[in-house]
C-alpha cells in the first residue's frame, strides 16, 4: 500500500507540474537582407551572384529597373519571364560575370537585349514554368 500511495502522490505532482507549465511557441526569423546591386539581375538561388547581361530576358525589367528574383521578386504574381540558362554556371556557364555594385555598360540596356534566346520560363521565385506563348 506504501509503494501505492507514494506512486499516486508522484503522479499527482507529476500532472500539477504538466499542467502549470508554461507554453513556448516556436518563432522563426528570417532576415535576407538587401538584394544584390548588380547591373543586369543576378541568379535566382544562392549566393545570389550577378547574372551576366543576355540571361534575363526585357519582361524581367521595367524602365531599365530588375523585377527582382527569389526573395527580392517584387513583380506580379503570375509572373513568367524567359531566362537563357546557357549563361548559368550550375549548367557550365565559365563566362565573365559583372561584379556587384558595377554599372551597366551603356551599350548593353538591361530591358533590351538585342536578338535574346531565352530558352526557359521561369517565375520570380526562380521555378522553372511552362513556357507561354510570345
């Protein structure tokens, strides 16, 4: 009966401490910072590098301004814009790369790349979509 007792009485504290208890709820932060200043975008997965000029197509500017890609996207939500991932380094792109900060070159206006070869659709969150018809 004293093994019972002593049984009961530790459950009843156990379920007092249960009860009392107070509540943690789990917070997440993220914090990206500021997108990179880089005169023709940069690619949409980290490190966020700048992306050479011909990788966007002109539907990733507006008046010469980069729409943004992955967290820094600030254009519409049913956005699908071309992209020509032949100048990706993940698919082997060695090619030279503007650094950030650097200014475009006047000859190369981000919005109107002469003859441009998109070869992927993409949308601003850097997923690649079914391609819409020009």
């Amino acid at each position: 009966m004293n093994r019972f007792k002593y049984l009961a009485i530790f459950a009843v504290v156990g379920i007092c401490f249960a009860v009392t208890a107070p509540k943690m709820e789990a917070q997440v932060t993220i914090n990206i910072g500021v997108p990179p200043e880089c005169p023709y975008g940069y690619y949409d997965y980290s490190p966020y590098t700048c992306a050479p000029w011909g990788y966007y197509g002109p539907e990733w500017f507006t008046g010469g301004v980069f729409i943004g890609a992955g967290p820094w996207y600030h254009g519409p939500d049913h956005f699908q814009g071309y992209v020509n991932n032949s100048y990706d380094p993940q698919r082997g792109y060695k090619g030279p790369a503007p650094k950030v900060g650097e200014k475009p070159e006047p000859s190369k206006r981000p919005d109107k790349v002469a003859n441009f070869k998109g070869n992927e659709a993409r949308d601003g969150r850097g997923h690649v979509v079914a391609a819409k018809k020009r």
